[in-house]
C-alpha cells in the first residue's frame, strides 16, 4: 500500500516533476522485478529441500 501511495503522491499530485516521476517509476519497476526473483528463489528452494532425501 505505501508504494501506491508514494505513486500516487508523486506522480498525480506533482506532475510537474518529470525526472523525478521517472525515477519513482523506474524504481518500482525495478523493487517490483527483485520481490518477483525473490518470491520465486524463496519457493525454489523451499521445493528443493521438500524434495531432497
């Protein structure tokens, strides 16, 4: 919820802010992709010790 908050924020309420828009965008695009690879090593793993003698 903080991150749609902190969109929000920066993006409706401060459109006058292009790079900084940008930054904000790129940032959760990129926190956004590590919770994903995390979330799916964090299950791969778990798999793999479920799974091993």
């Amino acid at each position: 919820m903080n991150e749609i908050r902190r969109l929000y924020d920066r993006i409706v309420l401060a459109p006058a802010r292009t790079t900084r828009t940008w930054l904000v965008m790129h940032w959760h695009r990129w926190r956004t992709r590590h919770q994903t690879r995390a979330r799916a090593s964090h299950y791969s793993t778990r798999t793999a010790r479920a799974h091993s003698p």
